[in-house]
C-alpha cells in the first residue's frame, strides 16, 4: 500500500490496484506486474525501488 499527494489530486496503490485523483475525476488501473510497480513508483513517487521487481504480496498469487 502506498499513497502520494500531488499537485492536482493523489495517487494511492493497494497491492496491483492503482487510483489515480485528478480533482474529482478518478482513474483506475491494475499493475499487470511488478516491472510496472517499479514505472509507477519512479515515476509518481519520485523513487526508484530495484526491489519491487522481486516484492512479495501473499495478497496478489503471482506476486506471492
């Protein structure tokens, strides 16, 4: 689980979930795996996190 506040709204992760908060519209998405965990945390979280790719979620059986 992960959250961020942005200029325009907020971005929340919960295992592959994605919601993406631009003022009241809302973008939903799933992570199709970990390599685009990583995308996502570069590039709205502003960190770069080799260990995603390997991350375990028991939540997520592909990711387990």
């Amino acid at each position: 689980m992960a959250s961020a506040v942005t200029p325009d709204g907020r971005v929340n992760i919960m295992n592959r979930d994605v919601t993406v908060l631009h003022g009241a519209k809302a973008e939903t998405f799933q992570l199709p795996d970990r390599s685009a965990l990583r995308a996502l945390l570069a590039e709205r979280f502003g960190i770069d996190l080799p260990e995603a790719e390997t991350l375990r979620v028991p939540s997520v059986p592909e990711w387990a």
